[in-house]
C-alpha cells in the first residue's frame, strides 16, 4: 500500500490537513485545528526527501466534502448521567460543524438503530440526539459496523465519532468486524471513552480508533 511507503513529519496536533505530494497524494486526519502550511510539512518516500507541493484543509481541497455519524451509546450502563452527558457533548460537536457536513446519528443498546439517516439539516441532527435515552445491552461493535455502512455510501471524507462506556454487551460480533467494517469502508473512527479509563473497555475503544486511523479519547463524565 502506498501509506507503508510514506514517512510524514508533522507539527503537533495538526490541522484536518490534506497534503498532495508531486507523485502521489495521502491525508492526515485529527480533531483538532490550527493553520498549518505546506512550510510546515517534509515528507519522504522510502527514505528520500520527497518536495511538498501544497496542504490545505481538508473539505476545502478538490471540494471534498466531510460526512460524519455520531454513534452515540444509549445503554442501560450509561444511566443514571452519562446518557446526558453524552448527549450534551454530541449536540455541542454538530452545532460546531461546519455548513453543509452531511451528520448522522447511530444510537445503540441491544442493537444499533439509524435515528437520523446522514443529511446537512443540522436541526434534525439535534433534534435527533435530543431524543435519546437510554436502557437495555450494549452492541456496540454491531454499531460501528451499521455506522461504518452508513457512511460508506458517502462521496466524502468519512469519520465515525463513537461515544460510549467501551462495554461491548450483545450480540456474538467481534472487535475485529467491527475494525474490518470501518476499514473496508474507508472509516475513521474517533471514539470518546466515558468510562474511568485503564481498563479492558477502554483498550477497546483505543485499539478500535488506532486500528482505523482515528484516535481515542478518554473523558470523566465532567469533562464532556
């Protein structure tokens, strides 16, 4: 694959960046933003300095546009605080999207239920997360695999944000279809760990993320 043959040297913590090479082109995705350059950047191929021509956000390269499902846990170990909490963090990610980013919202318990198919009405999408609540098992990499699905028929760059306690607690699915799902259909997934982190569910989320080219993050219930 071209990406084992590229070696990338980054500022930290960069941009949603795009960076087209003279011979080739890849992406560098992460949450956070500052303004960066192609002065920033140095790549190499195989070893050998390769020229930086131009990196520019992504969503404004080529007109590539930005499609993400909130895949939110709606379990009953998110009661009694967590559901809200969870919910108040995924309202506040959509209000801050961009116009025009096509959102989704994939809730789960015994199984993953489409709540909002992906559009760019961003009401809808608040709408939607505002009428979750919570009961019932966790199937939470049946989820990634529905989310992963979903976005999968997206022209866009695809990222999957999962918010949940890490617990998967339902069907017979494995972690693996799960990262096969998200990778067979050009995923991202950012998971946000509500539980109190260091242990096997959080390994889970972590290994979920890494393993497709997200990240992970861990949050106490009153950091979200």
């Amino acid at each position: 694959a071209l990406e084992s043959d590229i070696r990338l040297t980054l500022p930290a913590r960069p941009e949603n960046v795009a960076v087209v090479f003279r011979d080739a082109s890849i992406t560098y995705r992460e949450l956070d933003a500052l303004k960066q350059d192609q002065r920033d950047f140095s790549a190499s191929f195989n070893g050998k300095k390769a020229e930086v021509i131009e990196a520019t956000p992504l969503g404004q390269s080529s007109g590539r546009k930005l499609a993400v499902v909130l895949a939110i846990d709606t379990s009953g170990s998110m009661l009694p605080d967590n559901i809200e909490r969870a919910k108040a963090a995924a309202d506040a990610f959509a209000t801050r999207m961009e116009p025009g980013t096509r959102m989704g919202v994939v809730a789960f318990s015994d199984q993953p239920v489409v709540v909002q198919q992906l559009t760019s009405d961003q009401r809808q999408v608040r709408a939607a997360i505002g009428g979750l609540t919570a009961q019932g098992d966790t199937a939470l990499y049946d989820a990634v695999i529905q989310s992963s699905q979903l976005l999968g028929k997206e022209v866009a760059q695809r990222n999957l944000v999962l918010l949940s306690d890490g617990l998967h607690d339902g069907p017979p699915t494995t972690i693996s279809q799960a990262i096969d799902a998200a990778n067979k259909n050009e995923v991202d997934l950012y998971t946000v760990g509500l539980g109190p982190g260091g242990d096997e569910n959080s390994a889970n989320l972590q290994r979920m993320a890494k393993e497709t080219g997200g990240e992970a993050f861990s949050a106490a219930p009153d950091q979200l």
